[in-house]
C-alpha cells in the first residue's frame, strides 16, 4: 500500500460516520467508503494505463506525420483526424484524473458527499454508483439543460 493510499485509509476510517448523507440514508459505513475508494483507484489506474497508451500513440503520430511530401490530401487529412481523436480522448482521460484526485481528496477532507453546486447532499446511492460525482442529481439535470 503506497503512503497516499494509507493515508487515505487512515483519514477515511474517522471520516465515514462524518460525512454527508440525504436524509433518510444511514452513514456512510468503512466498507461502503472502503468500496468507494477501492472503485476510485481501479478507474484511476485504468485510466493511467490508457493515458499512457494514448501518449505513446500520440507521440507516434506526431514523429510519423512529418510534412505531408509524399502523402496525399486524404492521408494527411486521416492523420490530422486520427491526432485530433487521440488528442481529445486524451483530454478526457486526463480530466477524469483529475476528478478521480478531487474524489479522494474530498474523501480526505470530510467534503466528499456535498454538492458543489448547492451545498446539498449528493446521495450515497449516487456517490457508490459514481465516486466522482460533485453534483447532487437536481444540479447536475440543471447543468445538462444549458
């Protein structure tokens, strides 16, 4: 166990009973926190692999596209595609990180569970079934009609 992850299971021990919860939902208990945590590292080492995959091909791309001599307009405009695909892919992977990071880190905080929008609660039931959510479900259906 590395020291962050020892860390992060020492704090979420005194953490669960302390954080938010809707009304009607029991605490959180260590195994469901435990669950969470243990979900957010297999994404987080998921998504390591696959941004690591993404800059090697990425970095294929970049060193195999040269100039464009000897290729046609259609070779150069799939490459350019392909680079642009890779690129945004690799965005996302990215940005999930990051959300994997702020989950624990809100873990770690006793934050974990509140809304960043309202301030409300966000729900265990919505937390255990996504771990990286920051927005309670009203939030987030407000956010997506924009």
């Amino acid at each position: 166990m590395s020291q962050a992850e020892s860390r992060t299971s020492r704090t979420s021990r005194a953490a669960a009973a302390s954080l938010v919860v809707k009304d009607g939902e029991e605490a959180w208990t260590q195994a469901e926190l435990d669950e969470v945590l243990a979900e957010l590292r297999e994404q987080e080492a998921h998504s390591r692999e696959v941004v690591g995959e993404l800059e090697a091909e990425l970095s294929h791309l970049m060193r195999d596209s040269g100039d464009g001599a000897g290729h046609d307009q259609a070779d150069v405009g799939s490459s350019s595609f392909e680079r642009d695909h890779e690129l945004t892919v690799l965005s996302n992977e990215r940005d999930k990180l990051a959300q994997i990071e702020r989950a624990v880190q809100r873990i770690d905080d006793g934050t974990y569970g509140v809304c960043e929008a309202c301030s409300g609660p966000i729900g265990k039931m919505r937390l255990m079934a996504f771990p990286r959510a920051t927005l309670c479900m009203s939030c987030k259906q407000r956010e997506e009609r924009r």
